[in-house]
C-alpha cells in the first residue's frame, strides 16, 4: 500500500476541526466566527507543493496575487485587468463610504438651499460591478479609486518611502556629474532663472548623454547643513519608473536577497509589512504581517543526491552515484562542476494575526511556498520547511457547511512546480504546475 505524503490537507482539514471542536464564538467587524488562538501550519517542501487538493483552489488569482506584492504595486488595476477579484471588495467598501458620505451632504445641502438655482451635484455611488468595469476602463477612476493605500507590495518594496511629488526638474550634465535642474520662486530669489541640485552618487551612472534635458520628477534630501549659513546641503532623488522603481523608501525584498548571498546565517533575514506609522493609510492592515527566512548548510550526502537527481531529470546518468565512494572527489567535483549545486537549504515562517480559515489560509499557503520557491531559486538554494505561525484562527459561521464538506474529502497527492524563469527583483517570474489533481471547488461568500 502506497503511502500518502500529502501531510498537508490532513493538517488543514484538523485545524478546520480544531475550531469546529475548541472555537469560541465571537461578533467580529464583518461578521460572527467560531476563533482559536495560536495555531501553526508546517509544510515539508520536498513533498510536494503546498496547494490544497481537498477543494479546487484559484491558482492565477494566487499567482497573480504575490506578483502583484512582488510588483510594489497597491491599485487593484492590475489584478482586475487579470483575472484576480479578491481585493475588489476592499476596494469598493472605501470608495462606497466615501461617495455615499458626500452624496448624503450635498443631497442635506440641497435640501436646505431649495431655492438655489444651481443645486450641488449629487451622484449616487456605482454599485460594485458598475465600479469594476469602470476600474477596467477608466484610468484616471483606477488611479483615483482603485489604490488600496500603503499596503502589502508597498511596504516590502517602498518601506517609508513616497508615491508622488510636485517639484519638477531637468536632467542636466556638468563637469561634475548629473543634476537636477529646476526653477521657482526660490530660484528668481536667488537672482536666477534656474538652480541645480546634483543627483545622489548611488544614481549618478544610470544616466548617459541621451537624458540630458529629460523632465524628470524628484525629491530633494538633505544630507546636512552648511556651518555659516545653515542652508541645507542636498542632493536630488528622481522619481521616475525608467531610473527608480521604488520610491526613497527600503526595498526589502532586494535587502533580503542581498543579505541570504552576503551573510546567510544572519538573524535579521526578515520583512516586515506592519508599519506603525501608516497602519491608518491602508484599506486594511496586513493580516500576514511578516515573514523571516532561515538558511542551513547542506551535507556532503545532500549535495550529493540533489547532483543525482539533477542528473538523471536531464538523461545523463541512470545510475545512482554514492557520497561513500571517495569524500575528497566529491567535495572537490562539486564544487568544479557546471551544474551549480546548491550549499545551503532556506525555510520561510510567515506570522500571520488574522486567519480567514476557508478561504485565506489555503491561499496563504499556496502563496508563502511559491514565494519561499522563488526566493531559493534567485540565491540557489533548496526550499525546505514553510511554517505559518497563525494569530486569531477563525471560521466564518456561514463557511461550517463548506468546511464539513471539505473535511469528509480524502487528499490527493500534491502537485510539483517547476520554475522556468525568474527574476524577484522586478516582480516577475514564468512556471509550470504539474500533476495538480483536486476535488471541485466549494464556493464560500468573502467577508470584507
């Protein structure tokens, strides 16, 4: 009899009745939950790759999801534009209090001023299809309305940074490098139509003489302030998607890359999207609010054997080599060898506050094994454990039908996933999900 290793549809449909058994009732925001506190998910990588078989899950809307983080991005444009709808509800609720308040003031106005032969506009709000459609069709309403503020993507890819500014300038080439050059006010007080700041030194060779005259939008920082006349010392930070991404803020999605190349056994290999500070200008405060990865060194005998199995996936040897044969030749031949065999394996632990059971936590799942996938591959190195620390643990009282018959289904085995192309530092990678093999899908309403 074949042994099952899909581990993981058994630990999630034990948790579902773990709060079917334990769960206190609770009247929460956006509806009434049975909850448990202080659950954990454990996933061993080698097994397979971490989406549910017990049910149907959406795929594309988790690719497209972490992308979307990955990306930087906030405004849900870009998930509507593919395919992916489980943000439009967020998104809706604020543009609907907001439209709904102003349509209440101007219709009490125009009640009061009856008179009043120019009455205040007072438009309904759209209804959520109305709004999505318009979302798809109408950029300036996308870029209005369809930004979610400071959330996930932002704060991995942007960490204390900005979004827009008014100053704008000129690229422009001196005998000292690149500037800014701008005037205003400012400049007509010093007697001249046009000042220039230099561009910091970390930025000064993404230019060539082609930019020169560029408009250019930018950010002055201030690095210190002269000791006579206290006027700031600056340098310029341009704000343009061609020559900077990611805004004056940390990136920490490239420092963690940097870090797991440079000093892998580090501590701090973290990021983190709870920022204090901005947790009022977001939609809605992250539910996973940090991940940490954890690297170790991989045995002679480990190296070995992923040197094996790479050989044999590539018909090249049929036979299986041993570490016993000669320790000294293998060392030696693996580290000549082209075929770049990983040092060290990585797990990924994300901590998460608020745990949606039936729907969000199969897609966080999904979602963290595919990040800690990519991750391995951009420092070549072996995905091993994926842990989730769970926070409030909750099922909606309109999803014990869908949980029930989740729970009565018997697992297949899990799916393998191959990545063909990568590159985490732009957001963007291509794969392939082989053998998914799952029962139908199991249809439960969203609570935003």
């Amino acid at each position: 009899m074949k042994v099952m290793s899909n581990k993981l549809d058994k630990q999630y449909t034990d948790l579902l009745q773990d709060i079917l058994d334990n769960g206190v009732n609770k009247q929460t925001r956006n509806g009434e939950v049975l909850s448990v506190f202080g659950r954990q998910i454990r996933h061993d990588m080698k097994t397979g790759f971490p989406l549910l078989t017990t049910k149907k899950m959406a795929w594309k809307s988790i690719v497209t999801e972490l992308l979307w983080f990955l990306r930087g991005d906030t405004n849900i444009k870009f998930l509507v534009d593919n395919g992916c709808h489980i943000w439009d509800g967020d998104a809706y609720k604020n543009y609907d209090n907001i439209q709904s308040t102003h349509h209440a003031i101007n219709e009490a106005r125009n009640m009061v001023n009856m008179m009043d032969s120019k009455p205040l506009e007072s438009t309904k709000p759209l209804t959520q299809e109305e709004f999505i459609n318009k979302i798809k069709t109408d950029d300036e309403f996308a870029n209005k309305w369809g930004s979610l503020g400071k959330i996930y993507g932002y704060q991995w890819r942007n960490w204390g940074g900005w979004t827009d500014t008014k100053q704008t300038g000129f690229l422009h080439k001196t005998d000292n490098g690149w500037t800014v050059k701008w005037s205003d006010l400012h400049s007509f007080a010093h007697g001249t139509e046009w000042l220039t700041t230099p561009i910091q030194n970390s930025d000064q060779s993404l230019y060539s003489d082609e930019d020169e005259g560029k408009k250019v939008y930018y950010k002055n920082i201030t690095l210190s302030y002269d000791e006579k006349s206290f006027f700031p010392i600056q340098v310029a930070k341009v704000i343009d998607n061609k020559f900077d991404k990611y805004v004056g803020g940390t990136d920490q999605i490239q420092n963690l890359i940097n870090d797991l190349k440079t000093n892998p056994d580090s501590r701090r290999l973290m990021v983190s999207a709870w920022n204090v500070g901005e947790l009022d200008q977001m939609v809605l405060p992250p539910c996973h609010y940090g991940f940490q990865v954890y690297t170790r060194e991989l045995s002679l005998e480990e190296r070995v054997n992923i040197f094996n199995s790479k050989m044999i996936s590539q018909g090249i040897r049929t036979q299986i080599a041993t570490v016993d044969v000669d320790e000294s030749y293998w060392r030696k031949s693996l580290e000549e060898t082209k075929h770049d065999i990983p040092t060290r394996a990585i797990s990924l632990m994300w901590n998460q506050r608020s745990v949606d059971t039936f729907l969000g936590l199969p897609f966080n799942i999904a979602s963290y094994g595919l990040l800690l996938i990519l991750i391995a591959r951009e420092v070549n190195m072996i995905p091993e454990n994926l842990i989730g620390n769970l926070g409030d643990t909750h099922l909606y009282l309109n999803h014990l039908e869908q949980a029930e018959e989740q729970m009565s289904r018997e697992p297949f085995e899990l799916p393998k996933i191959e990545i063909l192309e990568s590159n985490l530092s732009e957001g963007e990678f291509e794969f392939n999900l082989v053998g998914y093999q799952s029962y139908s899908q199991i249809k439960a309403p969203l609570s935003n």
